[in-house]
C-alpha cells in the first residue's frame, strides 16, 4: 500500500455559519464525532448538548474568520457575530480544536462514537444509543487545565468560571 495518508484521501469537510459569512474547510484524517454534554457546551449552544468532531488546528482553513468568546481562562469558543451559530471550541494551550458538526455542509459524513461530561447530561433528554459515556473528571488533561486556572478544589464548569 502506498504512502498516502486518511486525510489526503478523505474529501475535505466544508462548513459555516446559518447566514454564510463564516466558511471553513477542514481535513481530518477520521470521520467521528462525540457529543458534548457539559454545561458550558449545554448554554452555549443553546441545546442538552453539542456535537463535535475533534481534529488538528493545522487541519482546519477558516475561508472566513469566525469571532471569538473566551468562555473560561482556558479556552475559547468560535462563533459567528451576524447570526450567532457557534462554530468551534478550542482549548488555549492545545494543538487541536473541535468543529460544531451542525456547522458542516454535511453533518451525516461523521458518525458519533461517544458522550463527554455525563455527569451533567440531562436524563430526560438522553436516548440511549450504546455509546460509551466518559465524566469530564476521567479525562487527566482536562481536569488539570481546570486545576492550574482555577484552583485544586475547582469544579469544572460555568460555576467556576463566573465566579473568577
């Protein structure tokens, strides 16, 4: 087999904004997705949760910049400033970034594959599809961007953040 890598022979991946004056490109070397459902993803999407597909920055073309929210002393959010529709997240100290999979051209090219922060997923709200399910206290990384921004005794999340 030749040398050529997913990502070269995967179609890029296109999106934007409702109104369309955000467009990216982008090309990830998979086709997954997971959703979000902490409950800073929760109002900031307006929604019980988020989907995204995780991929490199570098991986990313933004055709049009989008505007940005810094939503914590760690991370920022990408939105678009004419018709609000969110766009991305990423953290400030790592190489890669989440794409919003509504703001795709084509959202049903990805397939979920998990569920982040359960521990704030509204039951009510959640049809069980087999997908395994991680707390945001299990991902090591995370937990410690929280920790050195905000303190060893921080509970991740919007109370955190409002309250600095």
């Amino acid at each position: 087999m030749s040398e050529i890598t997913a990502s070269t022979t995967l179609a890029p991946l296109t999106g934007g904004c409702l109104c369309g004056a955000v467009r990216y490109e982008a090309r990830p070397d998979h086709r997954e997705g997971y959703y979000c459902h902490c409950r800073m993803c929760q109002l900031a999407f307006g929604n019980t949760r988020a989907a995204f597909v995780n991929l490199r920055k570098r991986e990313v073309s933004w055709l049009t910049p989008p505007s940005y929210y810094v939503s914590s002393k760690i991370a920022r959010r990408g939105f678009c400033n004419r018709c609000g529709t969110p766009l991305c997240f990423e953290f400030n100290d790592s190489e890669n970034m989440d794409l919003s999979v509504g703001s795709l051209d084509d959202p049903a090219a990805l397939k979920p594959v998990a569920h982040y922060s359960v521990e704030t997923r509204i039951a009510r709200w959640h049809a069980e599809d087999g997908l395994a399910g991680y707390r945001l206290d299990q991902n090591e990384p995370i937990a410690k961007r929280w920790k050195d921004a905000y303190g060893a005794d921080v509970v991740p999340g919007v109370d955190a953040v409002r309250r600095s």
